[in-house]
C-alpha cells in the first residue's frame, strides 16, 4: 500500500465528518421559543442562563399518546456532570412565575452522547397534566436540580410555551 493511500484511508473519516450537518435544535424565534415536532413527541425550546451566566436550553417535551411531559436543559453547565451516574434519579423542581412549582417524578443526567442534558419527567397522567396546565399563566420559569437552580428562561407572551405544545398537538394529532 502506498502512503499517499495510507493517508488518504486515514484521513477520510475526518475528512467525511466535514460533510456533515450536526442538528442543534429548532432556531429560537423573536417570542423567544422554537417548537419542534417529531415521533409522536411535540418539544418547546425556551432560552435561559446558568448561575455562571452562560446560555442555556430548557426543552419541554409532551408525548401525544399519553400526555407524558419533560424537560431537558443543554448547555455548558452539564462538563461539571460529566462523571454522573446515568442512573440514578435526581429529579427536577420546575417553580413558575405564578408561584406555583412541579416536583418531577424521576431526572437525572444523560452524559455521554452527542446531547448531553439533565432532564426532568413527570410520567403519564396526572403530575404531567398538572404541570401542564401550569403554563397557561406562566411568562417564565427556573428549574432546580441537586442543588442547582438554572434560569430563569423567560418568553414573551404569558402562557405561550402551552400555547405552543397545544397549538403542536392540535396540528399534529
């Protein structure tokens, strides 16, 4: 084998990954939300920062199948999680701006894939749609987890991240 082909057979993983398009997400709108849909799944991204002041993403998720509600938050913050336990549950306190609050059912931290996040579930039934009929009157919300509060992640418009699932749901229903 020659070297220019032993280069050329080296390289070419690199070179292919150049190619390709990573997927960061649905672009957030002048309302500060981007709405996504996919797999039975209508997702609602909002824009926040971490107590360092860095962006982050908080993404609510309502399954249509059964109403089943989350949230996940990317950004810089999750490098300290790294060495998490993907296991365990470490859920997640949503505290609106109403004064209302939702302790999730389970959460915990998904480190080492391409999306890492922390992410909260309320599961199928009524903790889910309790959370949900939250938003209707929220402008804004922070998220607490092991210890650590992230946001506020606000919008304009009250209620518009529930306007968004619902609007999601009826479209894609």
């Amino acid at each position: 084998m020659s070297i220019t082909l032993a280069i050329g057979l080296a390289l070419s993983p690199a070179l292919s990954l150049q190619a390709i398009t990573f997927y960061d997400g649905p672009d957030i709108g002048e309302n500060g939300l981007a709405v996504d849909y996919g797999s039975g799944v209508c997702r609602v991204s909002v824009k926040g920062k971490d107590a360092d002041g860095e962006r982050i993403v908080a993404e609510f998720s309502r399954r249509l199948r059964d109403g089943n509600l989350g949230v996940a938050l990317e950004g810089p913050f999750m490098q300290k999680f790294s060495d998490a336990d993907p296991n365990a549950n470490h859920p997640v306190t949503v505290h609106f701006d109403t004064g209302s609050s939702a302790p999730s059912r389970s959460g915990g931290y998904d480190v080492g894939g391409f999306r890492e996040s922390a992410w909260g579930g309320w599961g199928p039934g009524e903790a889910s749609d309790a959370t949900y009929a939250a938003m209707k009157e929220a402008s804004s919300f922070s998220v607490e987890m092991d210890g650590n509060t992230y946001g506020p992640f606000t919008w304009a418009g009250t209620g518009a991240v529930w306007a968004a699932l619902d609007n999601c749901e009826t479209e894609n229903s």
